[in-house]
C-alpha cells in the first residue's frame, strides 16, 4: 500500500459543476485506474457564504453522470476537520515555522492578527508531468498569510494538510494551481509532509481562445446544462478526454476502457484546449447511432409521449427519420415542443397558398397533380407501399409534369410544412390509408 497512487478530487461547492473540473477529474480517474490507485473525493467548502447542498449533490451527480465510479458516500469535508487544521498551526508556531503576526492594520485604531510562514527564502524545483521541471524563487512571496487565526487556516495551508492526512501522491489539477505549488510547497516542508508529484492540465479555452468562465458564458460552461439538454455522457466523457490530450492515432471515438488503457499524462498537451461546440454536437451525434436500439426507442418514445400518442408500428417507422434529424435529446425535445414532428402524428392543415410550387402560378396545377397522385398510389396494394416502389410508381408522372410542380404540394399535403423528408419517406411512414385521407383533405382546399 505503501507506493500505491492515491490522487484526489476536491471541488468547492460554490456553484454549479464547471466542465473544466469535470475534465480535470476524468483525466484523474484515467490516470489511477491505468495505474490501480485510489481515486478519493473531497469537497472544499470553508467558504459558508458561498458553499450550498444543492452545489454538492450537482458536482456528485455530474461526477456519476460521467461514469466515474469512485466512493461518494463520506466525502472528506475541510469544514469538518478545523481542530485538525488548529492541532498543525499550534505545532508549527512551537516549531517557529509560523507566527502570529500584529503587524496588519484592520481599522484605524485596531490591529488584526494573522499567521504567517516564515518563508525560508529560497528557490523551489519540482517536476510538473505535464510542463517539465519548474523553479521558483519563493523570496519574493515573503512570510505570507497561512491562517486568519487558529480557527481560520487560508486555501494554501487547508489543502496542504488535507493532503497529507489523505495520503495523497499525485496532484492533477488545472494550470491555475502552478501559481500555488511554490506556497504549497514550503508548506508541506513545514509540516513535514512528502511533496506530492504534480501535473497542471491546461485550460479549457473558448472559440476565440479566452478563458472559458461563468461570467462570460453562463450556463455553458456548467455540466448540468448538458445533461439537463440530452447529451449523452458517453460523449460528453470521450468529447471532454480529447480537450488537451489524444491517443497518439486519428481514431476519436473512444470508450471509457479505452481511454483508461490509453491515456498517458505525459501527452497531455501545454496550450489550452479549445473547447469546440461542434464537435461535440457531432460526436453526440456519433453516440446516438451507436446506442443500443431498446435504449433509444425507448428515450425517444419517453419525450414523443409528452405531447403525442402514437403506435408501436409508427414509433418504430419514425425512428430512423427522427433520430437522423437530432444531434442531442435536447434537441428533439425542443422539436417536440416547437411542433416540428407533428406531420408524423398529428393531420396537418396545410395552407393554400403552401401548397403551389414556387415556379407555378395557377393553383389548378398542385390540385391536378393531386389529384392524379391520388388516383396513383390509390391503385398499390398496401403491402408495396415501400419508398422504394413509391419512387418507382411515381417519378415517372413526376418527371412528365415537373418534379416540383408533383413533389412539392405531394409533401406539403402530407405534412403541412415547408420543411420537412422527402414525400416518399413520408407515405412510407404515414401508410397507405392516413396518406391518401391527407391528399384528399388538400384537394379539398382548392
């Protein structure tokens, strides 16, 4: 147990799960399940004002969510361990590696005590996995701040001691921590902990390669809103690997097993990562067509419910158009809502004017060719009406009086818009006996 790697993953439950942090604790799970370690969880939350539940149970849920399976049922709390914080400041006052200092003025008239470290002043070298050998000359930091008082320990000394207490021998951590490991460092001198060996991953960038942030990009960089929205963890997990790090090969779909045998944070990139809308929305996309078919109908069927009722038979026909014209659950959701699938389930009520090919000027035309289609697909037998022997019945009449002048008021007649498959895909699904009552119905209009 004694060389066995133990990292840790301590967000601050002061707002809801950044995907940055998100991709800072998958790249720790890969790391120790590659190498059997321990992966523990601790939530940083001194901060009273700003630390809430309902932040906790958000970063616990997107952790799951994520698939990664570490213990989540007694997490290590810094609000919960201030007498150990105090029983180390104590020792290192008596051991003259800190002191209570007088020197801070509070308000006129008042004095505030601090402790500070007595900073050794001189230069730190450790090896960053990520960035190579760095050096510091820590005398320009001074005897800085570690504890308001014995009952208030600062970020740098809290972290430092959980840390040791936990055992921890690998720090992963976003490139915002290279700041802190000189103080962290000292600290941990004082103290008599081992130093930890470090890895600062980049930051996850926006488009135009500034800092992603909350302030700047609202919910769009919290985890929940993709989960809230459909996306699949899957890809979210594979999406979020591949910002800041590659396997080395062009393949980009990758499992979570995958990823684990082949990550190595040593190719984790220096330069920030962009974090490409597009590319997940088209990797999202790749997860859904490979998602398991009971799985998926059953998803798509859950949100078609909110607002239709339908069939088996006609569930399992729009499928495949359905799924074809979504990237995300989310999305579907919003179709649904915005009425996109009604053609499918509900009879339209198209317009006239809807109706007549932009390139014709007299209404008698889409109703003749209506008409004509009518009299057509009246004469198949129900068991061929396939899109395949739909094309072939009917492009023949199509091509003689003008694709557009027959397809256009065919599709708008079965779907009462102007967006929407193709009319074979559309009598197909809709079936013989519902196609023919919607072009009658159209025919009526003129």
């Amino acid at each position: 147990m004694k060389n066995k790697i133990i990292t840790r993953f301590p967000p601050s439950p002061t707002g809801w799960f950044h995907i940055g942090n998100a991709r800072t604790a998958l790249f720790n799970y890969f790391f120790t399940k590659k190498n059997g370690g321990v992966l523990k969880f601790r939530l940083e939350d001194t901060d009273k004002e700003r630390s809430k539940q309902e932040y906790a149970d958000d970063i616990i849920a997107g952790l799951k969510w994520l698939g990664i399976d570490i213990d989540y049922s007694d997490p290590y709390k810094q609000s919960e361990h201030g007498q150990t914080y105090q029983k180390y400041l104590e020792k290192m006052i008596a051991d003259n590696m800190a002191y209570i200092s007088k020197e801070e003025v509070k308000e006129e008239g008042q004095r505030s005590e601090v402790i500070r470290l007595r900073n050794p002043n001189k230069k730190v070298i450790y090896n960053d996995l990520v960035r190579g050998e760095i050096e510091v000359d820590t005398t320009e930091l001074g005897d800085f701040v570690i504890a308001k008082s014995l009952n208030e320990p600062l970020y740098h000394l809290a972290v430092v001691i959980d840390d040791f207490e936990m055992e921890i021998t690998h720090i992963i951590r976003g490139e915002d921590g290279i700041y802190n490991t000189p103080r962290q460092i000292l600290i941990q001198e004082a103290i008599g902990a081992p130093r930890p060996i470090y890895a600062h991953m980049p930051f996850i960038l926006n488009e135009d390669r500034s800092k992603l942030s909350k302030r700047k990009q609202g919910e769009l960089v919290s985890l929940k809103f993709y989960r809230d929205n459909g996306y699949l963890p899957e890809a979210m997990v594979n999406f979020l690997s591949l910002c800041g790090w590659n396997p080395g090969t062009d393949q980009e779909i990758l499992s979570m097993e995958e990823l684990i045998e082949k990550f190595d944070i040593t190719k984790v990139q220096k330069s920030g990562a962009v974090f490409n809308k597009e590319k997940l929305l088209w990797m999202n996309k790749e997860y859904l067509k490979r998602l398991d078919k009971k799985i998926l109908k059953d998803k798509v069927s859950e949100i078609l419910k909110s607002k239709y009722q339908f069939t088996e038979n006609i569930l399992e026909k729009t499928l495949p158009t359905i799924v074809e014209r979504i990237n995300t659950f989310g999305e579907l959701e919003k179709y649904v809502t915005e009425g996109e699938f009604d053609y499918f389930f509900l009879a339209p009520e198209p317009k006239k004017e809807m109706l007549i090919w932009k390139k014709d000027t007299d209404f008698a035309i889409p109703k003749n060719n209506l008409t004509k289609v009518l009299e057509i697909l009246g004469k198949i037998a129900e068991s061929d009406f396939t899109e395949e022997k739909l094309k072939a019945t009917l492009i023949t009449f199509a091509e003689a009086n003008g694709k557009g002048s027959v397809l256009w008021p065919l599709r708008v007649a079965l779907s009462g818009k102007e967006k929407s498959p193709d009319p074979f895909t559309l009598l197909t699904i809709l079936g013989q006996t519902e196609s023919l009552t919607r072009i009658t119905k159209a025919i009526s209009i003129f």
